[in-house]
C-alpha cells in the first residue's frame, strides 16, 4: 500500500505499481490544509490511472508543528497501517541529508506496527531512498504523468498550505518545509525511525551529555512528567487517590519513540476517568534506581499502581497499541 500526498516520487511509485500491471492501494493523509492544487492533482492522478485513492482525516485540531503534525498526519497513519503488513514510501536519503541520509531500502518499521501489532509486525519499503531527485524528475517526463502545478511555481517539497513555501535558486528543498525550523526539525513525524540520530551511541553507553541532548517524549497536558521524588512518593503509597500508569522510557529509545502516539492517545482517552497517565524518564542516572526499585528491565517499562496496592503490575505484552493498553488498565482498576 502506497501513502501518497502526490509528491514527485509519490507520483513515480504510482506509475511503477501500474506498469507492474498488479493490484494496488493509494492512500493519501488529507491534513484538510493542503493546497488547492494538490487536490486538482489528486482528481488528475485518479483520472490517469483509474483508481481510488484513499483518504485519511483527522480527528481533532491542535497549533504548533509537532502538535499539528501528530493529529493531522501521523495519528491518522497510524490508524490506516493497523490494517497492513507492509507499505511503501517515497523517501530518499537525499531529501534531507541531515536527517534522512540512513534510509534503508527495506527495513521492519520501528515506528508504527501492523495488523498482527507489536514490535516487528509492519515491513516498511523504500524503494527510492538511493535515486537521486533529478532521476525521479526524469522518470516522470519520460512517462509524461500528472505532476503538481505547484513544482513549476518553485515548490520542491510540497506539504500543507501553511508550512510550505517555494524555494530559491541553490536552497535545498527541504528549506521550503518549517522555514521557521532548525533544518534537522524540517520533519512531520510520518518517518520518525528512520530520522538520524547522531548521539545514539553516545545514549547507549550512557553518556549523559548525550542523554541531555534528545528530545523529551510523551509530552501532553494529559502526561504527568513525574520527577524523582514523585515517583519514589507514588512507589511507597499503600493507599492512593486513584490509580496511575507510568512508562519508564528513554527518549532516545526507538521502542519508546514507537509507542509515543499510543500512549498519548491513552492518555487522552483516560483524561477524566479517575487513572492517573504518568511518565519518567529512568536513563542516566535514573537507570540503576529504577532497576534496582522499579523492576525495570529494558526500555519502555509500563507500570500500574493499583489503587488500593503497594506492589505495581508490570505491562507483560509487546503490544502497545492503544486498545491493548486500555485493556490492561481495564483489567485492574
């Protein structure tokens, strides 16, 4: 299965899937802020090739790039591959240099799963990730396809309406992405695993500058972020308020990185039902407490504090999908 905002090489793939003459699926994320000339391209591409691409809505509205981001796009994919084993991208490593120069052909999706879930049920292709951009180009004027009106206007990298923007002669194109961004946050979180990390090895040893450097996960109104000192508080409870889920995770981890959007959900979904959402960070010089206090063995670790209970319940699945997690909780409060 193809998901497809129509880009270049989106286009490209298409035209690969038909001359292979075998049945296909094309999905498309509709932000429901894109320009009106990708949908006029999307009726084009429909047209040319007689077929139905597959629209993905969001369900909820929130400001701010990473915020918009994960409710018009990355939740609504994640909803769609639930349903698949594998799908296909249009990323190339020299998309983005910075971020993107690790792109494997084929690799198992460290991100989003698939319809068996958990860690390993979702192969992701990227057929193109070693073609230049100028290949691509060449390739659909060979094949004489639709194209978006907007690449001839000077749009290299075309997202949604508001956060992309034509480029100059020399710029790269992903610099008409977030132009307001660090080059290395030009990215939607679609692509979140295969995103370079530089200071992986330095997290895995342990180095703390490295770990002080990552980017923070889980971070919601509905996520408590608790502290040393909260945790330590809510271990010791014999007799709590109400119950609490905590995820003991490391924001440089690709599993935790994997589950952020369903633990986000879940966290939403129980807002206001009496379970308390928390997280704490147990890297660094957290590590060795919350191994020796916390039964944490590898990252994430997802605990339960039962209401009434002392001793916390360890999560036993891979399966962090959202219902998967819900019906843990369920089961004990």
């Amino acid at each position: 299965m193809y998901p497809s905002n129509c880009g270049a090489e989106d286009v490209a793939l298409i035209e690969y899937a038909h001359l292979t003459g075998r049945p296909y699926r094309v999905f498309s994320l509709d932000t429901g802020r894109l320009n009106p000339e990708t949908y006029r391209l999307f009726d084009a591409v429909e047209k040319h090739y007689g077929i139905h691409i597959e629209y993905m809505f969001p369900d909820a509205i929130e400001d701010g790039h990473q915020e918009c981001c994960r409710v018009r796009k990355v939740r609504p994919l994640r909803r769609s591959l639930k349903g698949l084993r594998a799908w296909i991208t249009g990323q190339r490593k020299d998309q983005s240099p910075g971020t993107r120069s690790e792109v494997l052909v084929v690799q198992v999706d460290p991100v989003f799963e698939g319809i068996d879930c958990g860690v390993g049920s979702l192969v992701k292709w990227n057929p193109v990730a070693n073609v230049k951009g100028n290949d691509i180009w060449n390739f659909l004027r060979t094949m004489n396809v639709p194209v978006n009106s907007l690449h001839s206007q000077g749009y290299v990298s075309i997202g949604c309406e508001p956060c992309t923007r034509p480029v100059l002669p020399g710029q790269h194109e992903r610099e008409g992405r977030w132009w307001w961004e660090d080059a290395k946050a030009k990215e939607c979180g679609l692509h979140k695993g295969n995103i370079k990390q530089e200071d992986d090895a330095a997290n895995l040893n342990g180095n703390k500058n490295g770990v002080d450097q990552a980017n923070d996960i889980f971070n919601t109104q509905n996520v408590v972020n608790l502290s040393r000192t909260g945790i330590e508080n809510l271990a010791k409870l014999e007799n709590r308020q109400e119950p609490w889920l905590v995820v003991f995770y490391a924001p440089w981890c690709s599993f935790c990185q994997a589950m952020e959007e369903s633990y986000v959900d879940l966290a939403d979904k129980l807002a206001g039902s009496g379970v308390k959402v928390g997280k704490f960070r147990a890297d660094g010089e957290q590590k060795d407490f919350a191994k020796s206090e916390l039964e944490l063995g590898s990252f994430p670790t997802i605990l339960f504090f039962p209401k009434h209970s002392s001793h916390p319940i360890k999560y036993p699945s891979e399966k962090r999908d959202v219902d998967s997690l819900m019906a843990f909780v369920n089961a004990l409060r």
